[in-house]
C-alpha cells in the first residue's frame, strides 16, 4: 500500500517513521526547516530507550509537490483547525477506495473531513503516542505506547476488505492498531485526559506538577472528570473504564514540567484548539441536557459563546 501521512510532527512523524522503516511506501508531507532537514538527513528518531534511529531515504514533499497519483490510505495527523486547509490536499491524494484516517483531538473532525470531502471512505480515530518534534528533522517518542484506534462508526471491519493490508502493515512496524466500531466512544475516552488537563493547565497556567499538588488546581481537574463522566453516561459511550481513576493515573504518571499544547499555543499567540477540547465539550453537555458549570466556566473565559451549541447529532 502506499501510504500519505499528511503532517509530520511528533504523531505524523512517527507513523511515517515508522512505517518507513519496515520497507512500506511512504510520503511525508512537511513544511518549513523540518522539511528541509528530513530532505537532507532523512528523519531522525529519538526513541524511549535512548536510543536514535535515522530513516534514510524517507519521501517527503509540501503539500503543493505531490504527485498526481492516488494513495491507498492517508493519515491525517494536523492540528483540527487545520482540517479546512488541507482538505482539498487530501482530495487530489485519494479517489473512493483511499482509506482516510483523521487522527486528532477532536470529536468532529472526521465530520469536518466528509462534508469537505463528500464520496470519499473517511473513518474516525485518534491516537495514543507521546512524540514531539526536539529539532528540525528530529523527533522524540517519550514512552512505549503507541496505538491506532480507529473505525467507521456502526461499521464492521470486513466491510472495508483493505483494511485487512492496512493493519498488517502497521502491526508489522511495530504499531499497535485497533478498529472501534463504536469509534465515538473510544474518540471520548481518549480525548477526555487531554480536554480535562489543557483546560485547568491553559487557564491556571499550570503543569502537571501543579496540578497534582495545588488543591484548588486538582480539585478542578476532578471536577471536569466528573462533568466528563457525565457526559459518558448521558450518551452512552462506552462505560468498561472508570474514567475519573484512569486519568488520576495518567496525571500521576506525567513528568513534572508537562503541559498541554494548548497551554503552550496560547502563551505564544498562535492558532490553538480550544475550539475542540473546550468548547466541544461543552457543546455535547447541552446538547445531552449535562450540567458541566466547571466546563462552562472555563469555555467563557476563553470566549466561548451560548449560541456555538452544535446540532451534529452521533
């Protein structure tokens, strides 16, 4: 199969990477110095062992160099409010047996994508990975995990026969991967650690250290995991996890000096995504009839406004 990772930071990196370097065809796109550095010394891994992997060789282009050719799978792997923009990059890649595999903090991006990108196979997903780009051409894997989970929701897997390759070629290069015909409910639980954690850290300003030591600061993050549950058992996702223990542990487990991207994108003055790791959630408590004030509260301060409530339905 040959493979499309559209965006090349610490996720699209090393799925690209990844594959790469199991022999599978691969084609980056990047931008900027990372470019420039994947092109000459091809795409340098950092890996949680310690040690550093060069995938030589590597195909990487801008997104206006590709080819005229079709590509049998796409992983979207950029930021959501990105999606619009590279929409019509994703079109000319891909004819009606590309699978396309947003992976994203978002609940809507792969509605995004179909409404940008109608008669194309767009399934949902997202991704657990800690990887983040340490220099131009360079990326740093943190820990082991690394896992796909993605599906074309109320779907099963062998109605999409390709799928079957696709999986073996991400397996064969060390990457877990999983389908989730209830992919909503997996998106939910995924998303909930990193819309709880950038939501207190971006408004206190705060790391993880911060956040598990002062009280106001941890007794806020469990409230928004409580609002989150709620929201869980309202729309019934998925309810085989105790979704306020699981993300305890994950903030107990994070270095102290970590924050959320959001945090990070904010203090710069760039794009961020508190479109979809605050708003949306709020948006999904109205819509289920949720009292979410600790959400609420946040959402407002960053300029949320009542009439954004979202009429998609899952």
């Amino acid at each position: 199969m040959r493979y499309l990772i559209v965006g090349a930071g610490g996720t699209g990196g090393l799925i690209g990477g990844y594959l790469a370097k199991a022999n599978h065809d691969v084609t980056l796109i990047a931008r900027g110095t990372h470019l420039e550095k994947i092109k000459k010394n091809g795409l340098i891994i950092h890996s949680y062992t310690g040690s550093t992997n060069t995938v030589k060789d590597i195909k990487v282009v801008k997104a206006d160099e590709l080819d005229n050719k079709q590509y049998d799978a796409i992983f979207i792997c950029v930021k959501a409010y990105s999606l619009k923009e590279i929409a019509p990059v994703v079109e000319k890649a891909s004819d009606e047996n590309t699978i396309i595999i947003p992976i994203l903090n978002a609940m809507e991006a792969g509605n995004i994508l179909r409404k940008e990108i109608p008669n194309r196979k767009i399934s949902d997903g997202c991704i657990y990975v800690t990887g983040y780009i340490s220099a131009p051409g360079e990326i740093t894997q943190n820990n082991k995990i690394f896992r796909i989970v993605y599906g074309f929701n109320g779907k099963k897997k062998a109605e999409f026969p390709a799928l079957i390759q696709l999986e073996n070629d991400l397996t064969s290069s060390d990457i877990d991967v999983t389908y989730a015909p209830d992919i909503y409910s997996a998106i939910f639980r995924k998303l909930c650690f990193t819309s709880a954690f950038a939501a207190v850290g971006s408004f206190h300003k705060a790391n993880a250290k911060d956040m598990r030591e002062n009280e106001e600061y941890n007794q806020q993050f469990k409230a928004l995991l409580n609002e989150l549950d709620e929201i869980k058992k309202a729309a019934f996702f998925t309810n085989d996890y105790n979704l306020i223990e699981e993300n305890l542990k994950i903030l107990n487990h994070l270095a102290d000096e970590f924050t959320a991207s959001l945090q990070k994108d904010l203090a710069a003055g760039k794009p961020d995504e508190r479109e979809q790791l605050i708003f949306d959630i709020v948006k999904i408590a109205d819509r289920l009839g949720v009292e979410a004030p600790n959400y609420h509260k946040i959402a407002e301060f960053f300029g949320y406004k009542k009439k954004d409530v979202a009429h998609q339905e899952h």
